[in-house]
C-alpha cells in the first residue's frame, strides 16, 4: 500500500532560521512521538535561499494526517511568527516499478 506524504515550503523571516528549526524539530519531536508514523521527518534547507526550507513525513493513512493536522495548531502558533509564508501539501506515493 502506498503512503501519503505531507509537505510544507516554508519561507522564514530572515534572521529567524535558528528559531524556525528548533520548533520545527519540537513540532516534529511531539508529532512522532504522538503518531510514530512509518518514517522519520525530514527538513530541508535551500541552499541558494537560506530563508526556504521544506519538510516532508510519510504517513500510514489519510485519517493519521488529518489527526496531525489537528495535533498541530499550539506548535504552528509559535513557528507562524517566525515565518513569511507557508504553503501545505499532501501527496499520494506513486511505486517505482524499476
């Protein structure tokens, strides 16, 4: 059965890319802890632009997102003052058939 991923491009106020990360990996931390869906949490950073980054997560089932997602608000709160914009995905795995 294919995942479902969620993605986040975050664009952080520039000057604040410490702050972003240590309550994004707080976020991230309690949400694992919370769910341990089937992979770990991924951040990424641009390296042209330091102020964007992207996060993934894989997920076992839509219904798991939609708790996370309802799990998060407290933790968004916190990183929302810290960024510019946000924009949130959730995407279906497609297997590689190689």
């Amino acid at each position: 059965m294919a995942r479902i991923w969620t993605h986040g491009v975050w664009t952080v106020k520039p000057g604040h890319e410490d702050e972003f990360v240590d309550a994004w990996r707080a976020m991230a931390q309690a949400a694992v802890a919370e769910f341990d869906p089937p992979g770990q949490p991924m951040l990424l950073r641009d390296r042209e632009r330091p102020t964007l980054f992207r996060s993934f997560g894989p997920w076992d089932d839509a219904e798991t997102v939609e708790r996370f997602r309802a799990f998060i608000p407290p933790y968004l709160d916190r990183i929302g003052a810290l960024v510019e914009s946000l924009e949130i995905f959730t995407l279906d795995e497609v297997p590689f058939d190689g």
